[in-house]
C-alpha cells in the first residue's frame, strides 16, 4: 500500500536527533499507527512488541527471582499496566505471549532468567514468521545476527560471562538479503575494542548508526516499508535519548557490574535484555 499523505506529513528525522521530546515521538508514533492500513497495523505492532517483551520479562523476573526492575522500555504497545496486571489482561495480549505465559506457568520459578527469555524469543520469533512481511521478517533476521555477534564479541572481551547460546536462529521464508548492510567481520573490527575500552557510548552510537542504515535501505518511495523503516527510526530515538539521558551514571553501573561478576562465579541466571 502506498502512503502519499502520512509520509509527506511525517518531520524529517536525524540520526541521534535531540529536538523532539519523548512525548513529540510518542505522538508521531500514534499518527502513524491511526492511519495504517489493518494489514500494516500487524507490522507496526511487531515492531513495538519487542519493547513489550523486554517489559515482561522484568515483570516475571521480579515476580519469580527477585530480580530488580530499574526501568522499562519504551516505547512499547502496551500500557505497562497491562503487562504488570497480565493475569487479569490475558485477553488483550498478543497470542504468542499468552501461549508463553500458559505453557510456561507452573515452571517459571525453576527456569533460569537466561531460559524464560530465550523461551519468549522463540515464541515471539514464530508468531513473527507467520507474518507475511519482508520488512518485518528481513527485520527480524537481520537483528538477530547483528545481537549475536556482539554477543560473541562480548564473550571474547570477558571470558567469565557464561557462553550460553542464544535463542536458536530463526528461519524467516520472506526474509530477504540487503545490499549496503555492515558485514559480520566490520562489526566485529569496530565493536571489539570499544568493548575492550568500555566505551559504552560508542558502541550505543554504532549500533544506534547499524539500525539506522538498515531503515535507511528501503526506498521504494511512499511504500508501507518506508514506513516501517521511519518507525525504526523513531524506536531507536527513544533508545538514544534514554541512555544520553543516563550518561556517566550508565557507565558507571557497567564498571561495577563488570568488576562484580569478576569477583563471583558468573550465574547462568543472567539475562541477556
């Protein structure tokens, strides 16, 4: 479907742009939601529900290992009422979450975190897979390589974190190859020795600066793809504006975590979110 009007009306954005507030970004993001097409609705909400995934698990966490909830992400499709009440809104969560919360009820307090995430990740990779969407499932693909090879680069920089593999790939039938895309091998020469020096807020640039090029990649010009893609950008606005908002005190908490799990033995109960 072609978007003539919303996206001649949607503000140019800029990468790690600082002149709109959290609530103007909101806002863009409801406008753009009101004028979709029911089909690119199921995208959009895709898009979001990562947020939404990330926010329960912190609601199971705390409810089944203590685990404390510093923040949630935004933004998110649901209303964190919602998901803090989950048993009472089942009817309004999505199916894949709603299968996760059944099928896992009566073990979640034996599972590690690592698990119950690894868990909701296929479930919410399979509800994904039955979209039919390029975008979303080139997305989805594309994301879950460019985690994992951090993920191995972080393992590399500090050995003791467990090795535990993530969730197993995902196979996406729609998902197609970009052009223009960083490779597995440049990630890894420009994300290692920032690792190394614990430069969080490069890394958060560059891997700020790899979502945005690969929103960058879809042209078609007023095409519901380039909608998706502005969308992106917008998430990874939030994502920006969160962690300059924290600044030294984000680096400072990594410093001590790093410095913690060195004195422990790495639990395998740590998430990955």
């Amino acid at each position: 479907m072609k978007y003539y009007y919303l996206i001649s009306s949607l503000p140019e954005l800029q990468i790690e742009d600082s002149s709109h507030s959290q609530e103007q970004l909101t806002e863009i993001l409801e406008l753009i939601h009101e004028n979709l097409a029911t089909e690119d609705q199921r995208v959009y909400k895709c898009l979001l529900l990562m947020s939404d995934n990330q926010n329960l698990l912190y609601i199971l966490f705390r409810e089944y290992h203590d685990f404390k909830i510093r923040h949630f992400v935004n933004p998110s499709y649901y209303p964190i009422e919602v998901l803090e009440n989950y048993r009472r809104e089942y009817h309004t969560l999505p199916d894949y979450m709603i299968n996760y919360l059944n099928d896992n009820s009566g073990s979640f307090s034996s599972l590690t975190l690592r698990d119950m995430e690894h868990s909701l990740n296929q479930y919410f990779y399979d509800h994904v897979g039955k979209i039919d969407s390029p975008f979303l499932q080139t997305y989805f693909q594309w994301r879950f390589q460019l985690k994992r090879t951090i993920a191995n680069i972080n393992i590399k920089a500090y050995p003791f974190l467990n090795t535990e593999s993530e969730t197993v790939e995902p196979f996406f039938p729609s998902a197609r190859s970009l052009s223009g895309l960083i490779s597995v091998d440049d990630v890894n020469m420009q994300i290692s020795p920032l690792v190394e020096q614990n430069d969080l807020e490069e890394i958060e640039r560059k891997v700020n600066e790899y979502y945005w090029n690969f929103a960058e990649c879809w042209q078609e010009p007023f095409s519901s793809e380039v909608v998706f893609a502005y969308v992106l950008k917008l998430i990874h606005l939030f994502r920006w504006k969160g962690f300059a908002a924290k600044g030294e005190l984000a680096k400072e908490k990594f410093e001590n975590l790093i410095k913690d799990l060195k004195e422990k033995t790495s639990s395998p109960k740590m998430p990955l979110v």
